[in-house]
C-alpha cells in the first residue's frame, strides 16, 4: 500500500473516531513527532563550521561579494 493510501485510509478512520480522548492522543502524538522531526532536522553548527562561516562573510566583505541594506529593500519593496 503507498503512502497516499494510507494516508487516506488515516483520515477515514480518524474521523469516525468519537472519543474525545482518543482525538486528544493522536494530536499530542503528532505534535510530539513534528516536534522531534523538527529538531532533528536542525543541526546545530560546531565552533569550527561557526568559525569558517564567519571566514567566508569576512572574505566576502573584503572583496564587496555583499549587499546593502538598502539594496535589499530595494529589490524587495518593489
């Protein structure tokens, strides 16, 4: 069965669901698996990476690779 079929499948039977309680269990499950998707997806940086990503801005300012704040409006204000 594929993903789609299932989801489906989900749907019907959630919405022949009648106890408040059961309803309640599965939003806080599904909340709880987007949340630890969510943060499992965020990797937070090492020092190093932190470090060299600063290197690059540094780089990048030293050799006008940059856009003003004022540029920015620009383009996004139109």
């Amino acid at each position: 069965m594929d993903l789609q079929t299932r989801k489906i499948e989900f749907i019907q039977e959630f919405l022949k669901l009648q106890s408040e309680d059961v309803i309640s269990q599965l939003e806080n499950l599904l909340k709880k698996k987007i949340k630890t998707a969510e943060e499992e997806h965020f990797k937070p940086m090492s020092i190093e990476e932190f470090n060299e990503a600063i290197d690059r801005s540094e780089d990048d300012f030293k050799n006008n690779k940059f856009k003003t704040s004022a540029q920015l409006v620009s383009k996004y204000s139109r």
